[in-house]
C-alpha cells in the first residue's frame, strides 16, 4: 500500500471512528471485548481498504465491513459461556442533563437490544444514527422495503420486551 493510501486510510478511520465505537458498544459487554472488537474491525478494515472503490460513501463501507466483522465475532463468542456486565455501560449525559430516571431507561433499551439476533440489532443501530431505509438496506445488504418491514417488527419486539 502506498503511503498516499495509507494516510487517506488513517485519515478516513480518524474522522469515522466514532461508528467503530458504536458498533463495539452495541456488540460487547466490558471494556476489555470492547477493545478487542475495535482492534479487529480496524485490521479488517486495513485488510478491506485496498478494495474500497468509493462507490459508496466510506462511511456506508465502514459500517459494513465493522458489523459484517462484529457479527462474525459474536457469533463465534456465542459458543462459550459469557456473562453480562451492564456496570460497564456508559452514556455521554452531562450533570445538567443527567436523569436518573433517564439513564434507567437506556440501560433497558440496551438491555433489551442486546436479546434481538445480530441483523436486528444492526438495523436498530443505523436506525439509531438516523440512516435513512436506502442507506440501512445498502449497509446491511436487504432490499429497502425488508428494512423497513423488519424494523416495524423490531419495534413492535422491542415495545413487548420493555412493556410486557
């Protein structure tokens, strides 16, 4: 890889890394998987580079190649016996915002997320960024009118789990 390529890589991971995080967020339970996932996506994505043809935003490709990646792990993390640490869980609230109710809240919403299958929780998750149907449906590889179908049943799923 050139040197031109390399910078535009750091550059474009720099800018864009707060999706990594998010992603790990969403798909670990400490700070320690949380790392490791972030490690692994970012190798991925250096592997995944010289392939990148811009025929998307680099973000979009981003996403893709970090969930396609946090999937594969979790998936193969899903054959040991793993415990969950929602202490760990923290939220950017600043004291003048901080609820406590509020942040009860959101720990249920994880919580909550954290049961659906691994498209599902992909699709909360670009729905959460504020994608639109065509971006969530280009990331996650499904047609735009699948995304939409499936995100009204994982809303109705989400609204029984927190209302039972």
């Amino acid at each position: 890889m050139t040197e031109e390529l390399e910078h535009s890589f750091v550059a474009q991971l720099e800018e864009n890394q707060n999706i990594v995080h998010k992603i790990c967020r969403l798909y670990t339970n400490d700070k320690d998987s949380h790392n490791d996932l972030f490690q692994e996506i970012t190798i991925q994505l250096w592997k995944a580079f010289p392939k990148f043809r811009g025929e998307a935003k680099f973000s979009t490709w981003m996403y893709r190649v970090a969930l396609n990646t946090a999937i594969t792990l979790y998936r193969k993390s899903k054959r040991s016996v793993k415990t969950q640490d929602f202490e760990g869980v923290s939220f950017k609230i600043t004291a003048e915002e901080y609820d406590p109710l509020v942040e009860e809240q959101l720990k249920l919403m994880y919580s909550a997320v954290k049961t659906l299958s691994d498209i599902d929780k992909a699709l909360v998750f670009l729905y959460l960024e504020n994608k639109n149907y065509r971006e969530i449906a280009e990331t996650l590889g499904i047609s735009e009118v699948n995304a939409r179908v499936k995100m009204n049943r994982i809303k109705e799923k989400l609204r029984t789990i927190l209302n039972p």
